[in-house]
C-alpha cells in the first residue's frame, strides 16, 4: 500500500468564488411547476394546491398503524424528564426505537425499511419531539440528512443494497458537512479526500456531527484536489464510524436538546473505498442540497408538534388558573395569545401537510416551499413557545423537576423554548434560508437579465440580455396589474353557507402576491447588482411570500376538512383567524421594505466593529473564558479520549 497522501491547507476563496461554488450547487432547472416560485412571480396558482392532494389508502393504513405503535412506545417507553436530567437517551429506548422500525420509517420496505411516506414521516417525528425534541432529532438527523436520503436519490445500487438495510434496523447515521471555520460557506471546506490507488484518505475536523457520538455511518463532505484526470470539488463518502484514524474528540452540550449526540468528530488518514463515494466528484454540495429539499420537512414537522402540545398546556392551564375573578384565558391579553397559538398551529400544519403531500406524489418542484415551511415553521414555533412561557407566568420559567419538587404538574415549558430555539439555526439559519429563497425567489428574472448585472460580462453579452429582458418583461410586467383578486366572486368554493368567508383572504393573497412581484422587480431596477447586498430587503420579501403561501395553505386545509366533514366550521374559523393575523404581519413587512434603518444599521455597525462604541460597554464583567473564538483545526492525528458510543 502506497504512504498517504499529505492533506492540503484551507483553500483561500474570495466573496466571488465562494458565490460561484454556491450557486453552481443549486438546482438550475425548473422541470415541474412550483406554488411559491409562481407566487414570487406575481401569479397566484391555487390550481397547485387545490383541491388538496390525498394520500393513497394504503399508504394511509400502514402510516396510522405505525403511529399506533409508535404512541404506544412514546407513552409507555420513553421519559422525557429522564432524558432531560441525564442529558442523554437511554440505550434501551434507541434499542426500542430501532426494533420498532422507526429507523428505517422513509427506506423502501425491499431494504427492511417500513416505506412511510413523507406525510406519515412527519406525523411520526412530530409524535415522538413531542416526548422527547432529541429523539426527534436522531431519528430525523438519522433519515433525513444522514446516509438513507442521499443514497436514496444518488447511491449506487450496489450502495443502496449494502447499506440501506443496516440503516433500516440496525445502524445510526450522521451527516458532517459543518467545521470549526466552516458553516454556510462551504467553499472553504478544509477537509480533504485524496485518491489513493483504490481509496481515497479523509483528513480533516468536523464540528456540530448531530449523532456522530453514537453513528455507524457518516455521510462525509469532503473536499477532492484537482488532478490530472480528475475534477475534484466537495464530495461526498459513506464512511464507517468505526473506521481506524477517526475520534470523536468531544460530546458537545447545548442550551437544549440535552439529549442530543453531537459532537467533534476528528479523521486523521482515514481510508475510505472509492466504491462509497457517492455520485461523481465535485457533486458533493449538490447532493448535500438537493437532499435538504425535502429533508427540511422534518424540522417543520416537530414545529407542528410543539404548537399542539403548547395549545393543548395553554387550554388546560388557562381554564383553571383565575385571576381577578375569572380564569386568565377570558381576559383579553392572553386570550390573543392564545388565538395565535391556536390559528398559527392549524397554519403550520396545513403548510406541513400539504409540502408533504405534494413530495409524496412529486409532481411539483417544493424547494421553496420545503424552505419556506423549514423558515415559517422555526419562527412561529420558538413564539408559540415563549407567548406559552409568557401565559405561565412564573410557572412558565420554573423547570418541570422544581414544579415537581413542590407538588405541582411537571410541566416543561421552559425546556420547549429551549429545545426550540435550535430551529432557527438547524439546517440552514433564517438569514441563510432569506437568501437562499431569495435567490430561488428572482431566478426567473436572473435567468433573462443576469447578465446586465454581471460586472464580468461583455458589452454585446449585455446587449443580448438587454434584448432577452425586454421582451420577458413586456409580457410580464402587465399581468402584475389586474387578476382574479380584484374580482368580488373570485374564489367562490372558499365561502359555503354558514361558514367564515375565506374567499376574500385567497383573493387578498392574489392581489397581495402581485404586488410583492412589482415590488421585487422595483428594487432589482432600483439596485442592480447591489440587489444580492440588500439582506434586509430581500428577508423582508421572503417573509412576506411565507405568510402568503401559509394562508393559501390554512384556507386549502380548511376547504379540505369541511368537505371531509371533519371539523370544516371549526377548521374555517381557525383559518379566518390566522389569516386576519398574517395580513396585519403582511401589511407592516410591506411597511419596512422602503420605511426602515437599514442604512443608518449598517453605519452603526461599523462604528461598533472600530470601536467608537467601546464606551457604552463600560460597567460590566465579562463572565467568559479564555480560549480561542475558533478552535483550531489543523489535520493531524488527535490528542484526545474518543468518546464515540456504539449503541447495541
């Protein structure tokens, strides 16, 4: 055997570079319709989501009877308190959860694997977060980002007989992407895989590894020099946890999710088979996203729980606790709380349902509308939480173990927040997913006018795009001044006798959504180039389009259980609520995209980053330990303990 290869420094890439590895890993092609992409285009596509897409009946009874099963395992076999207190998940409920199929819920039945479909998947992580967040996490960390989803959809059938099985009942998989100096710029991936005859050898640090504690198998990205021959760029491995020259050289510990295996996961010359690389070189970033395009569903999904167990604590505590006469829910500050728990509840699960649905049958492109339900969920979740907190009172910020201790319900409520919070950082951070929408967003209008912008292109590539534009937005631009929402009938099937009209919110979101089209196309003339700068702005947008696409959703599910007959008056009240709420969101967000202190923030922030605020830290102790911002990475043998748990 030959001597390994010596591993490469970090790469040294410009802000340009770094854009260009980026937008070279996306998807470029649009194949099948999608509802968000049309709504950021100023056309409201109803036809997309109603009548609303139903489950086969098959597919139905296999999901509710592992649901049964899995309702009983979480009632009978999993104590969240213990998790909590121990900061870690018994050996013999991960055991449980492997014998009951729970690992292999998304991986054909051919592999071992139970074949849920995407709904079912959701309802089984939403069911199992809300016994424990960090069981949640190792399941959906296990199958949707760790080796089942990819090999899924890229792996090799030779990759997916010998792997899938052990995933499906057996073995626990990681995802490692993320290091030390690395998170949403992957361009500077430091990690390298050198070919080496039949292998190639990993060197390199990998930080945040959700289930790289206790996994069997790791989906590595890691990054291939060029070579005469050979492409290189970010790729991705299934590597044995077990394999030699890989430590876990720490569990890292958090403000939540207590139970949750994550750690520092270290590979020093660690030889991996090139017949586990999956798909080509250089395909690694594009399988890490693509992948992501439905496996952010899962994150949602405990959103969804949460917000059923915080309305469920919200009835019960407001109905008993009294105050001035009167149980606290029929005052009117907490009453609006908890109309908003509830309304934006049926919200996200209306949103949750329908994503799943329509990436079950895929006949729709939801990469935006996997991010927006990732994005719209964390948000609304960590708020549904804290206005939970808020309407406990002291009992909200006091643990479950110390309202225990004293003889009153163990009710968790500070520890959801906590737990929750993660959410909004978890696969991909609301500021990341602002503009990765975004881009998803304007692609139509980069697609015909890119180059007008683009500082590298010639003048006659310039004048080509100019003509190309012109003619896109002569047809474009009229259509954003008339539609169906102006129309006092539109929308007619949303208002049947008796019931809340939600026709007149669908015929708001119409207008609305041509207006966030004008207003996107404005400042893509107004800004230019300086469009992709414009965080603040196109957040704004984004967010925008995420209460129109949750509306639509609310009023789609409404419409759906009315004809059901299941619950269809309570269901229309739930959705006029939530949709009142949102358009006064709408309304505020449309406010801030030209009324706001982006310019003066920015001047701010470069005063605080050269010191002229150092003053106004006076005062104050800095409780904080000494140490590093960033912890070295550097390729090497490891110096510390491997703390690596096999389970079972």
């Amino acid at each position: 055997m030959s001597a390994p290869p010596t591993p490469s420094s970090r790469p040294t890439v410009t802000e340009r570079e770094a854009r260009q590895v980026a937008e070279a890993a996306r998807e470029q092609d649009w194949r099948k319709p999608s509802f968000a992409k049309e709504l950021f285009l100023g056309r409201f596509r109803l036809d997309l989501l109603h009548p609303h897409p139903l489950p086969a009946e098959e597919d139905v009874q296999r999901g509710e009877e592992f649901l049964a099963k899995l309702r009983d395992f979480c009632e009978t076999k999993i104590d969240g308190a213990v998790i909590e207190r121990d900061a870690r998940i018994p050996d013999d409920v991960i055991t449980g959860l492997k014998e009951l199929g729970a690992f292999g819920m998304k991986i054909d039945t051919k592999y071992g694997g139970l074949g849920l479909t995407q709904v079912y998947y959701n309802k089984a992580l939403a069911l199992v977060g809300s016994a424990n967040p960090a069981i949640g996490a190792l399941l959906s960390a296990h199958q949707s980002i760790g080796v089942p989803q990819p090999l899924k959809m890229f792996g090799t059938q030779e990759q997916k007989d010998t792997f899938l099985p052990r995933c499906a009942r057996t073995d626990i998989s990681a995802f490692l992407l993320t290091e030390p100096d690395v998170g949403s710029d992957p361009a500077r991936l430091a990690t390298t895989a050198v070919r080496d005859g039949d292998d190639y050898v990993l060197d390199g640090v990998k930080l945040w590894t959700t289930n790289g504690v206790v996994a069997d198998l790791l989906v590595v990205m890691a990054r291939v020099p060029k070579s005469e021959g050979a492409k290189g760029g970010i790729t991705a491995f299934v590597v044995e946890a077990a394999s030699e020259g890989i430590t876990v050289e720490n569990r890292n510990a958090f403000m939540g999710l207590r139970g949750l295996e994550n750690g520092v996961t270290r590979f020093h010359r660690v030889r991996v088979p090139a017949a586990h690389r999956i798909g080509p070189e250089g395909a690694g970033l594009k399988i890490a996203l693509t992948t992501l395009n439905t496996g952010r569903l899962s994150l949602p999904a405990m959103c969804v729980g949460a917000g059923k167990w915080c309305l469920k604590i919200a009835r019960e505590w407001s109905a008993v606790r009294e105050q001035w006469g009167k149980p606290v829910a029929l005052h009117e500050a907490v009453g609006s709380k908890i109309s908003f728990i509830a309304a934006t509840t049926f919200a996200l699960e209306a949103v949750l349902d329908l994503s799943s649905q329509m990436a079950d049958e895929d006949r729709n492109d939801i990469r935006i509308e996997a991010a927006l339900a990732k994005l719209y969920g964390s948000e609304m979740a960590c708020l549904m939480a804290d206005e939970l907190v808020q309407i406990r009172g002291g009992r909200g910020f006091e643990t479950a173990a110390s309202l225990e201790a004293r003889g009153e319900r163990a009710v968790p409520a500070e520890q959801l927040l906590r737990d929750l919070r993660i959410n909004r950082i978890f696969e991909g951070s609301t500021e990341i997913m602002h503009l990765l929408i975004a881009r998803e967003a304007v692609d139509a209008h980069l697609s015909v006018a890119g180059d007008l912008i683009d500082p590298d292109k010639t003048l006659s590539d310039k004048a080509r795009a100019g003509a190309q534009a012109g003619v896109f937005y002569a047809k474009w631009l009229p259509k954003l001044v008339a539609g169906p929402g102006q129309l006092p009938r539109s929308y007619a099937d949303f208002h049947p006798s008796g019931h809340p009209d939600l026709s007149g919110h669908l015929r708001h979101v119409e207008r609305t959504a041509r207006k966030l089209a004008r207003s996107t196309f404005y400042a893509m003339s107004r800004w230019q180039g300086r469009m992709e700068t414009k965080q603040g702005f196109l957040g704004r947008i984004v967010d925008i389009g995420a209460e129109l696409f949750a509306m639509s959703a609310a009023c789609v599910r409404a419409e759906h259980l009315r004809t059901k007959g299941e619950h269809g008056r309570e269901a229309y009240q739930l959705a006029d609520a939530f949709c009142r709420q949102s358009r006064i969101r709408v309304e505020e967000l449309f406010g801030r995209l030209w009324s706001n202190t982006d310019d003066l923030d920015r001047k701010v922030v470069k005063g605080v980053l050269g010191g002229a605020y150092e003053w106004l830290e006076q005062g104050v102790v800095d409780p904080s330990g000494d140490g590093p911002w960033i912890a070295e990475a550097a390729p090497g043998p490891s110096e510390r303990e491997n703390v690596r748990r096999a389970i079972g």
